[in-house]
C-alpha cells in the first residue's frame, strides 16, 4: 500500500500547484448532517418536452489531478469539451455503450471535443492518473439537476402539478419518486431511501 501511495504521489506531483492532491473518495459522499447524497442526477419526467441543445460546448475540467466537476450533466445532442488545466498530459478515456467511445491524450493547457447524441451514464477515466474518474451523464430529460454536498438540486420551470423523478448515483444505482409542483412554484421535500446493492458471491447451489 505504501508503494503504491508513493506512486500516485510521484505521478501527482508535477500537475498540482503546490497543494496536496484531493484524494477524497466521490464514489459515495452523504453529507452528516443532512443525510443528503451529493452527486445524484435528478430528473422530472415531463412528456414532450424537448431538450434544448446549448450551442456552446459544455466544459469537463482536469486541474490538480482531478476531474471537475465529477459528475456533469450533458444534453442529449450537445457537445463536451474536455479541458486540461494542469501542466502535465492527461488521458480522456470514456467508457460509452450507446455513444462513441472517446480515448486520446490531452496536452497541458489544450483541450479535446465530442458531441454526445444518446443518453446515458458514461464513466470518464485517466489511463495515466488511475485514481482519476467521473461521470459524463448524457440526459433527454431538459428538468434535471445535480445534488450538491448536502444533497441539495433546484429545477426551475416546471409547471403546477405532479410529475414522476427518477434519480441515478453512480454507486447506489437507480431509484424512482414522485413530487407535487405547488401553484407558487414550491415542493415538499421529497425524501428517497438508496443503498448499496448486495453484491452476488456467484455461487449456485447444486441439484
């Protein structure tokens, strides 16, 4: 274990700025006080409601040796820069289902681009600096947020009445709700209870 921490200190070292490198696990964050998950991916299903493209590319940073932000949410149909802000290479390397998969180095202070056409999860890793890792979540649903530390997400425009949410996490999968848009805009806290799926031993008992 020392080895390797050495090792990662050593490949970190010439792209920080003179900090320690965040080497906070993103994988799960629940904030202690609230209970709340950060880096959920909200969405109200509204029916016909058409994705707007933006025309400028949506921005995935590099800097200090970590993806920013980790997890982005992408339209259905626009496009991502992937930026690199540190001094040294970095490696983009998605790992798409229904998209194109994207897999090139990006000098320092250069940047690479790709338009994403279908929605879906997709992780984003470093080949160089392993520990480095996100989400790309390609969205066709135009009402969706991400939930910051404590768990938080504003959507904005959505008429009165009631709509169905579906919410995604990296680590917790899936999960599903309902929510009541009041006349003034307002909701009622809507509270979803996720877990880590048990893991199967793969072991089938015999007949």
């Amino acid at each position: 274990v020392t080895r390797g921490l050495e090792i990662a200190e050593a490949q970190a070292k010439d792209c920080t700025t003179g900090d320690p490198v965040d080497s906070t696990n993103r994988k799960l964050m629940i904030d202690e006080k609230t209970k709340g998950i950060a880096n959920c991916v909200v969405s109200v299903v509204v029916k016909d409601a058409e994705v707007k493209v933006p025309e400028e590319a949506i921005e995935l940073d590099q800097t200090q040796c970590r993806y920013e932000p980790h997890v982005i949410l992408i339209p259905e149909g626009a496009t991502v820069a992937y930026l690199n802000s540190d001094k040294i290479s970095h490696n983009v390397h998605t790992y798409a289902v229904k998209n194109q998969a994207f897999n090139k180095i990006i000098p320092a202070g250069e940047k690479g681009e790709q338009k994403l056409a279908k929605a879906e999860a997709i992780q984003v890793k470093c080949d160089i600096h392993p520990w480095m890792t996100c989400y790309l979540f390609v969205t066709d649903h135009p009402f969706s947020a991400t939930t910051d530390a404590q768990g938080n997400f504003s959507i904005k425009g959505l008429a009165p009445g009631k709509y169905s949410i579906e919410i995604w996490h990296e680590t917790l999968g899936k999960a599903k709700a309902s929510v009541t848009i009041a006349e003034d805009g307002s909701s009622e806290a809507v509270e979803v209870k996720m877990a880590e799926k048990k893991k199967s031993s793969g072991r089938r008992r015999r007949r």
